[in-house]
C-alpha cells in the first residue's frame, strides 16, 4: 500500500510547491475537456430530438416513393418519376397482409393569400387516412373526413406557422383561403410540431383532400388513365411483418407495374425503422467528429503539460540527485514524475467535466444555439472525455518523467 501512496504524496507536494505553475498547467486540460463535454452534449442532444422528431411520426410507416430507376447506369432520384397511382394504394389495402391504413399523396407548391397577406406553401392533397399515419393532432375544428374526400369538397386543414403568417391577429377557423384560382375554407387547424430538424414539418402546410387537389391543378395520369400520386405511405400492424411487408409491396407493384426480372423496381421502399438506424449512425458519427475536433484542444493541453513538467525535471535536479544518492531508484523518479503529470491532467479533467456540464445546461436551458435543443451529458460522454485527460497526462508525462529517470547522481547534484 505505501508503495502505491508514495508516488502520489511526492506528487502532491510537486505540485503544492508550484501552485500558479500547476494552475496554468491544469487550465489546458480544463478547457479541452470543457470542450468535449459541451460539443458532444449538443452533438448527442440533436441526435435525441432528431429520432424524437422521426419516432413521433410512428415507428410503424412505411414510404413508396415513385423513381429511382436505372437509365445507363445513373439512378434517378426517389420522387422524380410519376410511376405510383392511386389504384396502387387501393390495390396495396386490399391484397397486401398486416398493412393498417394506406395513405396515398400528392403535393405542389402553390401561392396562398388571405387579404393582403400571401405566401408560398406545400399543398399536400390527402385522405383521411393521412392523419392516423402520421399521428397528426388538430388543435381547433377537425381534420378532413371521409365526405370531404369523396365529395371533393373545397375546405383545408392549415399548419400553426402558416395560421399566423395568413390569418395574424384573425380566427384562422371558417376562414377563406385564396389558393391559385380556388377558394378553400379551413375547417381545422393542426397542433405547432415545432422544429422538425431539416424534417417535413406540418407547421407551414395546407392539407386539402386529395380529391380537390385532383380537381384544382392538373394532375398527371398514367396512359392507363390511372391518378399519379406523390407517394404512398402505410402503416404495419405488427412490427415483426415489417420485411415480409416490404416484400409483399414489391411483388404486388412490380407485378401492376408490369415490370420483367431484368427491369428494376420503379418505386422505392423505406421503412422508419431504416430511417431510424440511419439517421442515428450518421448523428452517432457527427457527435464523435465534434468530439474529434474539441479534442484538439486537449492536445494542445498535453503539450502544455509535458513542457510544465519538462521544466519541473530542471529545477529539481538537485532534488533528484539528492533522492538518487540515498537509494531511490529510477522507477521511483519515473514514477513520482509520471504520476505527478496524471494527476495534474485528471484534476483538470474533473474541473473541466464540470464546466462542460454547466456550459451545456446554459446552453439548454437558455436557447443560447438559438432552439429548443436540449443537451445530453452522459455518462459516457464523462468517461471518455476523463479517460482521455489521463491518457494525455500519462502520454505527454512520459519523456519528462523518463529525462528525470535517467539522470546521473553525480551530475544532478553538480547541477545548479
């Protein structure tokens, strides 16, 4: 036990005997495990809310969209072709199993006003299917029913954001709505989503039925004379069938698209399972890389420490030959450097862990990024940012610890 608490009581008094130089060597470290702590925190915070916003929209979906094909080796993107129809959808409810409720769309943009307010938005034409895919909430009035869409009536639901932006200071419900040529009633008004992180959000759309759409703009047909859809999104009643799903889906359009072996599908498939893995590998990876890049500032601390301490093995030579001549050994030198370097380098980690922490609840709890975004410390945030202090400590300790190792007695004791 003495032979573990030696090296840390020589340490110690190192360190107490320089107490500013020992401050300003610490400092480095503060800061750099400062900044890990608080860039990972953001990092792992925008990741949390990401698959918040997407788990929100239901963890059952699954998305057709029309496109990605191949033509001489260059792949379309998704949404780009006009190959999904209405009569898919119909045929996808009826004939594909542990499917619930199949929700064809098609969106445009459109210019909207109300007085002399105007702006541009996303028409989204839809069944009433669409808001128990997507889990939509309407704050006042009611979503579209099952008449609206057949009867094609002129009436819309309306986003928080866009309320304000054409109605302001107006009741938004029974309103009317300029949109292109037609005139719209909105009968409800959806519930604020927030920020949607770069995702569709349904604060600045108007939803109207997909049969007004159809009526409204000119809406392309297929030379079968079958309605062209934007997408078609479904919901899966039992998780586990989520690939067999997929592969029912495949075969029913592959075979009502009249598609060959050698041709490829002309729709895309993507369940929010995938989009979840996806999207939490890639903001996995972005939280490592501002990790990555705060860790600069902790090598730059390490440097500052193996200087420090290369400075210390010069003024104590004396002390060192002194220790040398009464019997101490080099590792015991090695030793008492080394171990002084780490703990000056797990101090400031502690420190610096610390200030990461209450940077990161300022930032939370004050929007200073400008959004709701709520930082997440966690534990093994904390462990790789003190695990790293140390390793530095350790790693940038070892040339000073070993100069001092190797001295002479006779020289350190000639050295002045």
């Amino acid at each position: 036990m003495r032979k573990l608490l030696e090296p840390l009581a020589n340490a110690w008094v190192g360190i107490q005997t320089h107490k500013l130089r020992s401050v300003l060597t610490i400092m480095g470290i503060v800061i750099g495990v400062g900044a890990v702590i608080t860039l990972m925190s953001i990092g792992r915070g925008v990741q949390e809310q990401i698959i918040s916003n997407i788990s929100s929209m239901g963890s059952d979906i699954v998305t057709i969209s029309p496109g990605a094909t191949s033509e001489r080796g260059v792949w379309s993107a998704a949404g780009s072709a006009t190959s999904l129809t209405l009569e898919d959808a119909e045929a996808i409810a009826e004939e594909v199993p542990y499917v619930g409720v199949v929700a064809p769309y098609s969106s445009s943009s459109v210019q909207l006003g109300v007085g002399g307010n105007n702006t541009n938005s996303r028409v989204m034409g839809v069944t009433p299917a669409y808001q128990d895919a997507y889990n939509l909430e309407v704050a006042q009035g009611a979503f579209l029913s099952e008449y609206n869409y057949q009867s094609g009536s002129k009436v819309a639901v309306i986003g928080a954001d866009l309320a304000d932006t054409l109605f302001k200071d107006i009741e938004a419900l029974g309103g009317q709505i300029r949109m292109g040529t037609s005139i719209v009633t909105v009968m409800g008004v959806l519930e604020s989503e927030g920020t949607s992180m770069g995702f569709n959000s349904t604060d600045d759309a108007i939803f109207i039925p997909l049969s007004t759409l159809q009526q409204s703009l000119s809406q392309q047909r297929t030379s079968t004379g079958d309605h062209v859809v934007s997408s078609i999104v479904l919901t899966v009643t039992e998780s586990a069938q989520t690939d067999n799903v997929v592969d029912d889906l495949t075969e029913l359009l592959r075979d009502r698209h009249r598609l060959t072996a050698a041709d490829e599908d002309d729709f895309t498939i993507s369940s929010m399972e995938e989009l979840l893995s996806t999207v939490s590998e890639t903001t996995e990876t972005m939280t490592l890389f501002l990790g990555a890049i705060a860790g600069i500032a902790l090598l730059v601390g390490g440097i500052g420490v193996m200087n420090i301490m290369l400075v210390s093995v010069v003024e104590r030579t004396r002390e060192i030959g002194i220790r040398k001549a009464l019997g101490a050994r080099e590792r015991d030198i090695w030793g008492q450097f080394l171990v002084e370097s780490a703990v000056l380098s797990f101090s400031g980690g502690l420190i610096g862990v610390a200030g990461g922490w209450l940077v990161s609840r300022l930032i939370s709890n004050a929007g200073l990024m400008g959004s709701t975004i709520t930082t997440v410390v966690s534990s093994d945030i904390v462990a790789l940012a003190l695990g790293v202090s140390i390793g530095i400590g350790l790693l940038f300790g070892f040339l000073p610890a070993r100069r001092a190792a190797a001295l002479k007695p006779i020289e350190a004791l000639r050295h002045e």
